[in-house]
C-alpha cells in the first residue's frame, strides 16, 4: 500500500466513524445526509424551503455534481 491509498482509506475510514457516531445519536442535523439537504434546500416531507432562483440553482448544481462524479467513477476518468 502506497501513502495515498493509506490516506484515502483513513479518510473514509474517519467518515464511517462520524456518520456511525452520527447515526447513533439520532439528533437533528448531524448526518451527512441531513447537511446536505440543509446546504442544497432540500428539505424533509413537510419542511421544504420555498423554491427561488437561487434554490434550484443549488439543486441543479447538486445533480450536475452527481451526475458527474457517477461518469466519472464508471468512466474510469474519461468523464
């Protein structure tokens, strides 16, 4: 194992442990998923900011940034 692939796996290694001590607290707004929805106005079911220019700006940059990141991970780097 090279140094980067012992730092990507560190890496991932610290997220597992945030998002599992995250979990397990069962508090508002700790998960990673939870500040994404915050950060990109997504939202929960009954709590939905109300849509502006700037929200759907946020959303589509959201899934262009997704969108992206699957090409580029299924592409091998080409995308």
């Amino acid at each position: 194992m090279d140094f980067w692939e012992i730092v990507w796996l560190a890496w991932f290694g610290i997220f597992g442990v945030l998002e599992g001590v995250a979990l397990a607290r069962k508090e508002k707004n700790d998960t990673l998923s939870e500040h994404i929805w915050k950060w990109f106005a997504i939202g929960t079911p009954g709590d939905r900011p109300r849509k502006s220019g700037w929200v759907q700006l946020r959303r589509v940059g959201l899934v262009a940034g997704l969108a992206w990141l699957c090409l580029h991970f299924l592409t091998g780097g080409w995308v």
